[in-house]
C-alpha cells in the first residue's frame, strides 16, 4: 500500500494533510438544520438530470420529423426509456423546486448581503439556465403543447421592444417554428444551457468557499459548545441521506406518475388550452393581466431588481434601518408568486 | 444527530432506493411479457372513468369487460374521454356529474386519432351514407318497404299491430351497412337530423328552433329515433355534421386491432350476392393461405407491417390498408388508395380521383386532367408495392393485364351495350321513369348490379370460379336469354301500341349491338 500511495503522491503532489484540510472545512452548525442542504440538492439533481440525459439521448433524433417518434419510442418501447425519461422529467421539477427553495432560503436569512452580492448575481444567472433549460427541454418533445408552448414562448419574447424580433428568430432559427428550432433548442438543452450551469456552479462553489458559509447562531444554541462541525463524515452523511431519499422519491415518482406522451405536434391546430410548465405559471399569468409590451417589461423590471436585490436591499437598509423591509418584501413576493400559480393552475384558460 | 444513527439511516435509504430498482426491473419484465401476449396487460381505470366502471360493471358487464381487453384501458383512456360531450352539443346530456353524448362520432375519435380521421373522410366508406339518395335505396325504401307508415291489412294474433313501418328494411338493411342519417326524436314526434340542426365547422348545432324541439327523457337525455339509433354503417351521417362510425371496424369497446386485421370484420358488410368479397376472398388461395396460417400471422403485434411482423398470407386489410415494409410501415384508413378500378357502378371505371377522393368521370382528357389530384396508376403502384412482398414484379403485371382484360371484356361486350339498351328504352318512352316498375329493369340490375360485380370482384381477388360461374357466366345467360329477348319484346308491344319510330330505334340499337364481331356466334336467332 505505502508503495502505491508513494507512486500516486509522486505524480499528484498533494499530501494527505492537505487533501484533509481540503475536504474537510469545519461547516457551521446550523447546516445541521435540514433546510440548508437546499443548495446542494439542486446540484446532486443536476447531476441525475446530466446522467438520465444522456440516456435518453442515444435514443433522442433532434429533428421536427424524428423527434416525437424518438419520444414515443423511448416511452414504449426501449427497455427503461419510459423510467429514465420519468426520473429526468420528475428531476427537472424537483430541481427547479429545490433552486426556488434555495434562493427563498438565501433570500430570508440575508446571506446575499455583503460580501456576497455577487454570489446572489451568479445564483440568479443560474436560476435564469436552469429555467431556460426547462424550456427548452418541454420543447424538445414536439408534443401539441410543447410545440405551442414554444411558439407562445418565442412570441412573448418578440414583444420585447427593439430585441424581441431578434430574440425571437434566435430561439426559433427563423421567424417561426421551422426545421431548424428543434436541433436548436436541442443543442441548447443538451450542451450550451449545461455547460453555462457547470461553469457558473463552480464560480458559485468557489465564491462559497473563499468566503465561507455564512453563519448563523440559532438561540437556542448552547454557549462553550463548538460552533461548527466536521465536513466529512458528519455533513458528508447529511447530503448522502438528502441524496438518497431524492432518489427515493424520484423512482416513486416515475413510477407511479409515469411520463406519457400526448398528441404529436400540429402547427395547424391551435389547442384549445395552452398551458407552459408549472414554473412558468406566474409568469403567463402576469403575462395574461396585462397587455404584451407592458407585461414583458414590467416582468423584465422584476426580474432586473431580482438581480440587483443586494443592492437594492442596502440601499433600504441603509434609509430605514432595522426595520427588516426585505422579510416583508419577500413575503408580498412569495404571496405573489403563489396566488399567480395557483390561479394559473386552478383557471382553464 | 449522532453519526451512527446517520449511518444506520443512510443504510435504510440505500436498502430501500434498491428496492425501489428492483421493482422498476419488475415493472419492465411485466410491461415485456404483456408486449409479448404472455400476461394480461395491466388495466388502469383513469379516476375521471372510476363510477362510470363502478356503475356499468353492474348494469352492462360485457361492456367493461370489452373495455378491460382494449389499449384504451391499458393507456388509460376510459370512457370520459371518448363519451364526453360539450355544451351545445345536441345529443349531450348530463350524467352523474359528466356532460356526456352516447354516439362516439369520427369528430370525437379525431381528438387523439386526428391522421386516421383525415385518411377515413377522404374514402369511400366515409361516403356510404349517399345511398340514401340511390337506387338500393329506392329498392328498400319503396319498392320492399314505403316511405309513409301504412296500416296492416290483418291481425297478428298476439301482437296489437296498429301501424307498419315502411322504412324498416331501409333501417335494418341498407343503413346497418351504409349508415344512418342519425335522428333524434322531436317534440311533434318527428325526427331531427343533421339536416335541421345544421351544425357549424366545430359540430355545434346553428339551427336552435331545431335544438328547441328535442325531446329529452325524464333525466334531460335526448331521445333517438329508434330506426337510426342503433346504428354502426360505415357512413353514418351524424348529428355534429361528420361521417362514419369508427366502431363500423374497431368494434366498441375494445377497439380490437386484431378483429379489424381479420376478413370477418370487412364480412360484415362485404358479402353475399351483389359484392361477395368476403367469399371471392375465402375461395382465392390467399383466403386459403390464411385460413391456414393465420395463428402465425402476428395478429396481435402492436404494428403488424408486412414483411416484418408476418409475410404467411394477406387479409382485406393487408393489400388495402395496412403498412408494408415498402412505404415505412405506414396505415391508410382509405381503402380506395390502392385500387385502380372501381366496380361499383354498372360500367367499371379507372379510379382517377379528385381533390374531394371522388372518382373523376369527365370525358374530356383536359378538362379531366384538371380534375385529377390523384391518378390510377398512382393506385396501382400502391398495391403492387403490397403484392411484391410475395410476388415478383413480372407475376403482378401479368395478374394486372389479366384483371384488366376482365374488366374491359366486360364493360364492352355487355355493361355498355345493356346500359344503351336500356338508355333508349327509357328514351324512347317504352318504359317508365320509375325504376323496378318493369321487369327489364330487375334483369338489367341483376346483370351488373350481382353478376357482373360478382364477375369483376372474382377478377380482382383472383377467384375463378366467381369470375366465371357466378360472373361472366350468369351475366351472358342474363344478356342473352332475358336482356336482350326482354328489350325485344317491349319494342314489339311499342310497335303494336303505334310506337312504331321508338319501336325501331330501339331495334336499331339492339341490331347494331349484336352485329358487332363479339356477338355474332350467336346468329340471327336474336
């Protein structure tokens, strides 16, 4: 053994002891709290996302004349497809659920104020691949409602002034859904969206590590007690434990819930209902209260002070301080959010 | 949390997590063996479905069970989604919380099976409902029944019978095959059709006074006219304005794929003595390849394509609608895109065809290149694609010069002669206008409405003794012995009645038929 762990140490000069205190980072201990493991429960998703997509692309034809047989066929046909595209579909809400949750939790407990404004810009640059690659996944089906949902997707954005046209043909790659949308939109899902995600996560873990995990003193916390705990095993444990029951919960899911695949594209026939995935229902409600223009840039507005919300939060702090303005601002935020899913879910059209 | 209790949970989860792949394994293996026939397919009731399952297993067994055997139950679609109506829909009606219709119309089947709905309203079967307006009609409507009730001229011991229903072999005959115009009851008693409630594009009725006289049940559920309800022809004119019946072939409510891939299910209607197809089929060696080979022909394979899942002999559906490996495996719901001649009216015709599926009859070849959108030959290569799975391109050509022959031999040395005999009777006032009043007109409807149709199915399917004894043979026996000697003498009463001009003009015609080089073995004795 010595002689190997000589031979492995000569060619990757890193020693034990710094590999321990590599990995090993005392964590705070409210991360023993389950509610903190929201921001490593995405990225575990991504990686079944990333695993399960590749699977499902042996089998997936990017084009608008393969793609839905493709679908049908990994649904009905290939051994597990029907599994595989379960777990991917059901990880996709679950991640996307897991992103909204982990921001909510960074939101509240203020772990965006300084230093780390820009690690809040770099999770919503994420939040924004992560809603996108959604998109373009729904897409990718070339069901009746992921063909419409596109097509209003890719009109919703041609009512950006000046750009929209712009935005529009670059999603569709023309100025409606052609031959080429499909291989596009699937470029986007399957390498340019996951990559900008893999990128910006690593920007996003090294900004975590170079600052630290902000800490928090719960108060029923005894005084003299150590303040944090061991990365490895105690927090290692905590996240195999989260992973576990995610997957868990994923295979019941598929299985239970299994993915099906609805009527094949139309362009001809509008249906009757169109609805987006459920993470975009607050937005196409919003989109639905009022007219084009003026609810794609009151959207765009909310969206931009989402990004400068640090900012913008010091800014209040600083005018009406220890008031705690923010909790109330996000709880009306979530309120929002909520009732606008709700209605979107709850209305037929 | 103490570590060991994290590791012990975490030891639960795994054990657990590969549980759960165990039975995704057990899943697949089932879904496998039911993809293979070797189980019964799982049934999954749709919860919108759940009391309708409840209720009918009670009240109509037969139907669940039907249902259990179908894809629709192992896909999940229950009777909501194919039975549902919406509001101002004309038969709608509700039903222990379901807005519902009981007619399941093409309309209806088109909202999941939109291609197959395109394909069937293109064909002739969607347009089995026109012999409402023709002379089989005329045949059943008056001449077996009549088209006012009338009162029976004698008891029936037993039954108090106050009234006879003219129309009832027109309703159990011609429209069980054809389809009917589907009526449902009015307030005066009367009927009300597709013609009175005219529905707009999306099947709604436009037509409200007629909506107003619908007369509904004590539970609101609209009330059919019995003698177009039940009803499963083919070309059933429904109330929301679209054509056919699907369960005409995919009987309800199993939907079987493996009943419509068999000849018995065509045999319904394609059969006896005017188009015996069923039975010219029976008798052709591909009928008695099948009969032979059928339990390994695959019926039950879910895509069933020639060449790939069974090749031992054909079906109705195989040369007509079902997909080959020559053109992708790909289904047709119009059985008329690979046949190049139709022998449905008295002179056959090539089945050059028009934007609406009909068949071109315009004599003028550049008017009528105008009108065709798709050609015969077209057609024919269709079917040769279907034939050379099993025949070389030689033996299918050849088949075709003999069919043809057939068929030419047949339109021009009796079909178009008898068609002018009777054309200059009729020209000539020697008959009525009204049709089966004479018995020229019953010989003449035999000759190519049985026997000659007869003669060219038998042609067609390869079945020799329906393309002779019960075809051509009868069809000379009927010119030459009653036809002709018929014609013959309704000219001579003519003569004697001072029609003497129409007398000789239809003479003529006779004479110059029967001078022809094809007649003339048979001399001056007619």
């Amino acid at each position: 053994m010595g002689s190997i762990a000589n031979w492995v140490t000569e060619r990757v000069p890193i020693s034990g002891d710094q590999l321990r205190e590599l990995t090993n980072e005392p964590v705070p201990n409210h991360l023993k709290r389950w509610w903190f493991c929201l921001g490593g429960t995405p990225a575990y998703l991504f990686v079944v996302q990333i695993v399960t997509g590749i699977a499902l692309a042996f089998y997936y034809e990017p084009s608008t004349s393969k793609a839905y047989e493709s679908v049908r066929y990994i649904t009905e046909d290939a051994a597990f497809g029907w599994y595989l595209r379960g777990l991917h579909k059901w990880g996709a809400t679950l991640m996307i659920a897991a992103v909204i949750l982990h921001q909510m939790r960074v939101y509240f407990t203020a772990a965006y104020r300084k230093p780390r404004e820009l690690n809040w810009i770099v999770g919503m640059f994420l939040l924004v691949c992560v809603l996108s690659t959604g998109f373009t996944g729904y897409s990718l089906v070339y069901e009746q409602l992921s063909y419409w949902g596109a097509t209003v997707g890719a009109n919703i954005a041609d009512s950006v002034p000046v750009v929209g046209p712009l935005i529009k043909t670059m999603m569709l790659a023309g100025e409606s859904y052609n031959e080429h949308t499909v291989p596009r939109f699937f470029v986007l899902h399957a390498a340019v969206l996951p990559a900008l995600i893999v990128l910006l996560l690593a920007i996003h873990i090294t900004l975590i590590r170079l600052q630290g995990v902000t800490e928090f003193k719960s108060e029923d916390e005894e005084e003299g007690k150590p303040q944090h705990f061991n990365f490895f095993p105690d927090h290692l444990y905590t996240e195999l434990i989260v992973g576990l029951v995610l997957m868990i919960l994923l295979s019941v899911l598929a299985t239970c819930l299994p993915v099906h695949v609805g009527p094949k594209a139309d362009p001809l026939v509008t249906p009757e209902v169109i609805k987006p995935e459920w993470f975009f229902y607050t937005a196409f409600r919003w989109l639905k209260l009022f007219s084009g223009t003026a609810a794609v840039l009151s959207m765009g507005f909310v969206v931009f002070l989402m990004f400068c919300w640090p900012f913008v939060d010091a800014w209040i702090e600083r005018k009406w301080p220890r008031k705690n303005l923010y909790a109330w601002i996000g709880i009306v935020a979530v309120l929002a959010i909520l009732g606008l899913t709700v209605w979107e879910a709850a209305v037929a059209h | 949390m103490s570590l060991k209790a994290k590791q012990f949970i975490i030891a639960i989860l795994g054990l657990t997590f590969l549980a759960s792949l165990v039975y995704v394994q057990r899943m697949e293996i089932v879904r496998r063996q039911e993809e293979a026939g070797l189980t019964d397919p799982h049934i999954s009731v749709p919860a919108s479905s759940a009391q309708c399952v409840d209720c009918h297993n009670q009240s109509t067994p037969g139907i669940i069970d039907h249902w259990e055997g179908s894809t629709h139950a192992v896909k999940g679609i229950g009777c909501v989604e194919c039975h549902e109506a919406e509001q101002g829909d004309a038969d709608g009606f509700e039903h222990y919380g379901h807005f519902v219709a009981t007619i399941v119309t093409p309309r209806d089947c088109a909202r999941c099976h939109q291609a197959e709905s395109e394909e069937f309203e293109r064909s002739h079967h969607a347009a089995g409902g026109n012999i409402l307006a023709s002379l089989d009609n005329f045949l059943a409507e008056t001449v077996e029944g009549s088209r006012v009730p009338f009162n029976p001229h004698s008891r029936t011991p037993g039954r108090a019978i106050d009234k006879v229903n003219g129309m009832a072999s027109a309703f159990t005959g011609c429209m069980q095959c054809h389809g009917s115009k589907v009526a449902l009851l009015g307030t005066d008693g009367g009927m009300i059709t597709v013609d009175d409630l005219e529905p707009d594009a999306d099947g709604k009725p436009t037509n409200m006074e007629a909506v107003a006289r619908i007369s509904k049940d004590a539970n609101g559920k609209p009330q059919f006219h019995n003698g177009t309800w039940p009803n499963t022809g083919i070309g059933r004119l429904n109330l929301d304005g679209s054509r056919g019946s699907c369960s005409a072939c995919h009987s309800r409510h199993d939907f079987s794929p493996r009943r419509a891939r068999q000849p018995e299910n065509c045999g319904k209607c394609h059969l006896g003595p005017d188009h015996p197809q069923k039975e010219i089929f029976e008798e052709s060696k591909h009928g008695v390849a099948y009969r032979d080979l059928r339990d390994e022909m695959n019926l039950d394979s879910p895509d069933w394509v020639l060449g790939e899942d069974y090749s031992q002999a054909p079906t109705c559906a195989t040369c007509h609608m079902s997909g080959h490996t020559r053109n992708g495996g790909t289904i047709t719901h119009d059985p008329g895109e690979r046949i190049s001649w139709t022998n449905r009216p008295p002179v056959s015709m090539v089945m050059d065809t028009d934007i609406n599926g009909k068949v071109v009859k315009e004599a003028d070849p550049a008017e009528r290149e105008k009108q065709i959108v798709d050609t015969w030959e077209a057609k024919r290569q269709r079917m040769k694609q279907v034939c050379t799975h099993c025949h070389t391109q030689a033996y299918v050509n050849g088949f075709y010069e003999q069919y043809d022959d057939f068929v030419v031999l047949y339109n021009e040395k009796f079909a178009k002669p008898g068609k002018a005999i009777m054309a200059s009777l009729r020209a000539q006032g020697l008959i009525t206008d009204t049709q089966f009043d004479e018995e020229i007109e019953w010989t003449w409807f035999y000759l190519w409405h049985h026997e000659g149709r007869r003669a060219r199915h038998g042609a067609s399917m390869m079945a020799p003794d329906y393309a002779h004894w019960h075809g051509m043979y009868e069809v000379a026996e009927r010119f030459y012995q009653e036809l002709i000697p018929q014609a013959r003498e309704i000219a001579e009463h003519g003569r004697e009645n001072g029609k003497v001009a129409e007398a000789d003009a239809v003479e003529q015609t006779i004479d110059e038929i029967l001078k022809r080089p094809e007649h003339q073995w048979i001399g001056d004795a007619h």
